[in-house]
C-alpha cells in the first residue's frame, strides 16, 4: 500500500500505547487499534486510569480514544484490518538457556510475526518498533516469506520488514513523540523496501518535519537504537565514576559537570550524578550489546560496555554502603525512610529502579523500610522487593517495609531519609516541611540525596546531617572537619 489508512500496533505497553495514541491523535484519518494479549491491559486502557502513567497521555487518548483510536484484545482482526503493523513486544533480558543474563528474548517477538503470517489476508508494512539485537528483521522476514499465503484473487501476500526504533524516554513521553529529535526508519535497499520506508515516513510527516527523518539500512537502524542506549547510559556512568571521585576530594560533582558540559563537544545534558541509573531500557539493551559483540568474536568491545553496566551496580553498591557506615555501621531494626521508588520522576514505572537494589540491600541489613512514592503501588512495590521462589519472603517483606501516603508520613521516627527518585515534590518541599520532618525523626538525623535534588545547605540549616551524591566529604561541622 502506498498509503497507510489503518494501523495495527501489537503491544500495548509503555511503547506501543503512547506512541500509537500519538499517531493517532495527529493522523485522524488513519484507524489505530493497538492490540495485546493481556485483557487486563487492555480493559485498562478503555478505562479512566490508564495502565501507564505519562504526563499528557490521559489528554491524547481521551481525545482520540472511540473516533480513530481503539484498544483491543482480537489481535486477528486488526492484522487483518491493517495495512501497516507496529510490533512493540516487550524483548527482556533472557534468564535462561542459551546468552542467559545478557541476550534479549525475542519469542514475543516471533510469537507477533507468526501470528501476522498465519492470519494475513492482504499484502503488510511490519515495523519493528520493539528493541531488538542485529538483524532481527531478517529472522522476522524468514518466518514471513515461509508463511506466506495467497489473497483470495490468488495474488501472494507480501511482507515488507521496515525498523523503526523508539527514543521516547519515560516521563517525558509525550513531549518526546510530538516534537522528536529524529526518527529512524531502517529499510532494505529494494523498491519494495524503500516504498515501504515512503509510507511510514508518510505518516511521520503528518506533524513530524521530513528533515528529522532519517532512512538507513535495516541493520544500521537496528544497532543504531542499542548504540543511543549505550552512549546515554555510558555519560551518566562516567559522571558516576567521577562523582565518587568528588567525593573523597571535596569537589563539587554538579559543578565538575558544568564546567565539562559548557563544552560544545561534550554539552550539558545527561551528566546528573546519581545513585545509579535504572528503567526497563539501559541496562537490557548493553547487555544485549555485549551479548552481540562476544557472538562476533569481539570480546574487547563486549567487555568495554559491559563496564557501563559494572560502574551502575557499583554506584548503587557504594551509596547503600555510604548509608549503612554512616549510621554507625549498623542499620539492624532501625528505620529507614525511602522517598521515591520510581527509576525516575514522572513515571509510575518501577524496572530496574535503583530503589529496588537499595531496598534489598537494606532488608538484608534487616532495616525497616518506610517508602513514600507518588506514583508507584503499594502492590508494586511489594512485588518488587519479595524475593521470587523464596519461601514465605512476602510475609517477611510485610513485617519490613511500610508505604506511606507522604514524604513527612514516611519520615516519623526514621533515622535517615533517603531520597531514591527526583520527584518535583522533593525539590519543592520548603524549609519548614523540612524542619517538620526532622522534628519528627530521630536524632542525629541523617539525610542522603541520591539525586541531588534538594538544597543541602536547607537541611543543613534545619539540623541534618547531609550527604549527597558527588559532593565532598559528609561531615561539615567544623568541630569534626
Ligand atoms: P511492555 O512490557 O510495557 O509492553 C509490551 C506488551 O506486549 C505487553 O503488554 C505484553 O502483554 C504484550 N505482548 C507480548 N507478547 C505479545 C503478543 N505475542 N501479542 C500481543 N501482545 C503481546 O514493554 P515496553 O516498555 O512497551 O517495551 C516494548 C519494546 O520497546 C521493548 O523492546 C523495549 O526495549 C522497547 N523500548 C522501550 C522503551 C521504554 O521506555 N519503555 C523505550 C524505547 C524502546
Ligand atoms: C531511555 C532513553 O533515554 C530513551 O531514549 C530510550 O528510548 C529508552 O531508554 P528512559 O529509561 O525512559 O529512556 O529514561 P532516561 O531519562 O534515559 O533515564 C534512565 C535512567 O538514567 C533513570 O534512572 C534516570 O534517573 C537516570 N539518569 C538520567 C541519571 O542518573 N542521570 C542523568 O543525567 C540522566
């Protein structure tokens, strides 16, 4: 088809619904249905509360939810309804069998692409949206040229494979879809493959400038989505490595990444020191990458991203070890409060937080928890901090960890406050809710900033103790310095 009037989006999770509801917000003569095989997820995105939580999303999709957009779980119809079909499957990380701990499972993925060629009555644009290793499309191409069948009139149905990576990142996801830095679309050098690529661009160009599409080959496209991930992900490691640096020097890690940022060639974005960077993608996708460079026999290349992912686990490792030698070596039965369990602000989502790490970390030091995020359930993060297949570790987790309905709930007779996430509501507290939470808390009362997202000179001021992430050494009482 030379025009798209009906997409198909398998996967409605963090990727597909958002970036499906986008398109059909600004292409209203185009039918989106975005089709998964979970009717929870589904029944949820028909509802009030969507099943993702994303600045402006409720907006787009009550505008659009019933005219040109539909949520569903009869996959087979919107295939066959469908010129063209995004497949946005989850790809996580394989834990078992052949590259477990690193290669990405890519059965959702075949799972979508058999079905396509099994139920297919008319000729297919496939997009792969999903994140997936090199060459991936070829495989997919495989499964559909061996499946394919004839239209009734005895025409053969074709499949054209076209990869177009997602770059939205979560929080910021709407923002992200409407005025994109770039979209990637990867085709096969063929007429086919480029009229396919024409389509998809077409749809683009509905709000998307043409000169922020770029076209490439299919395997550019695909490694260039695994090599964006690991260029962000290696900045915020860099500066993590730099920041316990600053702090057994005294230097300042937000100032050291100023003055570093203010180069044009290295520029300011994405050089916040942290406890440690987490989200469904980074860590996934590096490892991925490793996987993918030991296959092609690279093993100096594999072990030089991999270290991206080593200083992560060591950030989050020497924060909760900076918390527990700060409380005089010991934080058994004492309570810890926790404020934010989100792997970053304005989003609901949970994976791979670097909260999770810390708050096992704490468990095993038998500390109680008390954890306070706007966003994030209770359920969830319970969920996240049971230990799966070990026996009664649910009940164990109840007698350790409380959820608050407010950072200054979380805070009474807490021994430390331990900001995880940069909520704007940890950023905004005033000096009085401060000095509220720690007449609260029990004394010395400790604070540590793991995002460098409040004023430590207001704490301070109010009686804390305060260490932050990248920043000199954490007494600075001059009696002790
Ligand atoms: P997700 O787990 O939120 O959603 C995936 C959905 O696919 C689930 O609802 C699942 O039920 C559904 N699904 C799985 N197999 C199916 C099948 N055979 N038929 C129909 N539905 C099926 O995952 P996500 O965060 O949306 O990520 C999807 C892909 O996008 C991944 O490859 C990821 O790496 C990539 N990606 C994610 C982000 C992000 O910020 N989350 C950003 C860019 C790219
Ligand atoms: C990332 C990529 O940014 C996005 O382009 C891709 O499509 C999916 O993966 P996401 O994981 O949603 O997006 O969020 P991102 O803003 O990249 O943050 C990832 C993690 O890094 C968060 O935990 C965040 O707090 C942390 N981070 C980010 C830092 O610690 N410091 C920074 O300077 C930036």
């Amino acid at each position: 088809p030379t025009q798209v009037r009906a997409i198909c989006c398998i996967g409605a999770g963090y990727v597909g619904g958002p970036t499906c509801s986008v398109i059909a917000l600004k292409c209203p003569h185009i039918k989106v249905t975005i089709v998964d095989v979970n009717p929870v997820r589904i029944a949820a995105w028909n509802s009030d509360v969507l099943p993702v939580f994303e600045p402006g999303l409720d907006e787009v999709v009550h505008e659009c939810r019933g005219r040109n957009l539909f949520f569903s779980t009869d996959i087979d119809a919107a295939i066959q309804e469908a010129d063209l079909i995004f497949v946005s499957v989850n790809t996580p990380t394989k834990t078992s069998g052949v590259g477990k701990g690193f290669a990405a499972d890519l059965h959702y993925v075949e799972a979508s692409t058999r079905r396509i060629a099994s139920v297919a009555t008319s000729s297919k644009i496939i997009v792969e949206k999903s994140t997936v290793p090199c060459r991936t499309a070829a495989s997919m191409r495989t499964i559909l040229e061996s499946n394919s069948s004839y239209t009734a009139d005895g025409t053969l149905i074709s499949f054209q494979i076209l990869s177009n990576p997602e770059f939205l990142a979560e929080g910021t996801a709407i923002r992200d879809l409407l005025a994109p830095d770039r979209v990637l679309i990867g085709s096969l050098d063929t007429s086919q493959g480029k009229a396919a690529a024409k389509a998809l661009s077409e749809v683009y160009q509905n709000w998307v400038n043409p000169s922020k599409i770029y076209e490439t080959g299919l395997w550019s496209s695909e490694l260039s989505k695994l090599a964006a991930n690991a260029l962000l992900a290696q900045r915020i490691s860099s500066i993590n490595s730099l920041s316990a640096i600053c702090e057994a020097t005294g230097a300042d890690v937000d100032e050291v990444a100023h003055a570093c940022g203010l180069d044009a060639r290295i520029g300011p974005k994405f050089l916040k020191a942290s406890v440690g960077f987490g989200g469904s993608c980074f860590q996934k996708d590096i490892l991925n990458l490793v996987y993918l460079s030991e296959s092609l026999g690279l093993s100096e290349v594999a072990d030089y991203w991999h270290q991206v992912i080593k200083m992560n686990e060591y950030s989050k490792e020497r924060f909760a070890r900076k918390v527990v030698s700060t409380l005089f070596n010991t934080i058994t039965m004492k309570k810890i409060a926790v404020l934010g369990f989100a792997f970053k602000k304005d989003t609901g989502d949970t994976r791979e937080s670097a909260a999770i790490t810390l708050c096992k970390y704490f468990r095993q030091e038998r500390a109680l928890i008390s954890i306070y995020d706007p966003k994030v359930t209770t359920n969830q993060i319970m969920l996240d901090l049971t230990e799966p297949g070990v026996v009664d570790d649910a009940e164990q987790v109840k007698k350790q960890v409380t959820i608050a309905k407010s950072m200054k709930e979380a805070c009474v007779d807490a021994e430390a406050v331990i900001i995880c996430t940069e909520w704007d509501e940890f950023r905004d507290a005033s000096p009085q809710d401060w000095a509220e939470i720690y007449a609260s808390m029990k004394k010395p009362a400790f604070a540590f900033d793991g995002r460098g997202v409040v004023d430590a000179k207001i704490l301070r001021a109010v009686g804390f103790k305060v260490h932050t992430v990248g920043k000199g050494p954490l007494i600075v009482d001059p009696i002790w310095a």
